[in-house]
C-alpha cells in the first residue's frame, strides 16, 4: 500500500515554480502551496464532501483530504484567525 502523504520531495523547487503549475492554486494560512485536485471528493463511510488537494512546495509532496467547511474555512484565533486556505490570483 503506498503513502499518499509526504511521499517524496517538494515537486517544485521554488515558490515562483509552484504558482506556476496548471489547475486551481491555493495558499495555505502557513504559506504552503497546493493545487486541488478535486473539491466534491466524498469520504467512503460518512459521505461526507471534502476537497482532495495536492501539496506542491515547500514540503515534500503528498495528497490530503479535508472536508469542505473546515477546507474553505477560517483557522482559529489562536491560530492568527483568517481564511486557512486562499485561492491564488495568477492573472
């Protein structure tokens, strides 16, 4: 069975490179760069929605799921507040 969690090395070996790669970029609140892979993924046992995202850099790469409200929402005060993901602007 294979990991899908930090399965190897960054893809890309600077951030600028990252920003670059095709389909919908995101940034993490902690300033990692992920591509979504798929945002209406549904867990096997609860059904419930999640988004399927891919991290690009500056760790090593790997696949996570998280579920849509806790993807899309804000992080807790504690944490700096704010959204925990941001769709990056690239036009």
């Amino acid at each position: 069975m294979s990991n899908l969690h930090n399965t190897g090395p960054s893809l890309f070996a600077s951030e600028a490179e990252a920003l670059l790669a095709p389909g919908k970029i995101v940034r993490h609140y902690k300033g990692g760069i992920y591509r979504i892979i798929d945002e209406h993924v549904r867990h096997s046992e609860t059904l419930e929605e999640g988004v399927l995202y891919e991290h690009l850099w500056p760790n090593k790469h790997g696949f996570w799921f998280r579920p849509v409200a806790m993807f899309w929402g804000n992080v807790e005060p504690e944490k700096g507040g704010g959204p925990r993901f941001t769709v990056v602007d690239r036009e």
